[in-house]
C-alpha cells in the first residue's frame, strides 16, 4: 500500500501531465491553430488540473480495486 505522500505526488505528476495533453488536443480541435491559441490552452489546463488532481487523488483507491479483480 502507498503511502499518503507517494499517492499524493503520484495522483499530482499524473493528472498534470494528462491535462497538459488534453487540455491541447481539446482546445485544438475546438480553436485549431491561431492567435490566442497557446493563451486558451493553458487557461483550460488551469482549470483542469486541479479537477483531475483532486480526482486522481480520491479514484486511485477504487480504480485499484478494480483492477486487482479483474486482473485476479
């Protein structure tokens, strides 16, 4: 079982780099490129890493679970 700390920092690194990239591929397809282009992106990130974070951090327990039984 991990501990507080590693979960928090695993649950961090990990929903940061997957809104980083959906946050582009979402913005880019709903904008394309253009001016104003990188200033939405991030201001989507902004407010979506710390939705995930938080998500990240409370699902990991549950979508553990899950996985040890369908993998048992």
């Amino acid at each position: 079982m991990p501990s507080f700390k590693q979960r928090l920092v695993s649950s961090l690194l990990m929903s940061f780099l997957l809104s980083l990239a959906l946050s582009c591929w979402v913005s880019f397809i709903n904008l394309g490129p253009g001016p104003g282009f990188v200033e939405s992106w991030f201001k989507a990130f902004a407010m979506a890493w710390p939705v995930s974070a938080g998500m990240a951090f409370l699902c990991t327990p549950f979508v553990s679970r899950i996985t040890s039984r369908l993998l048992s």
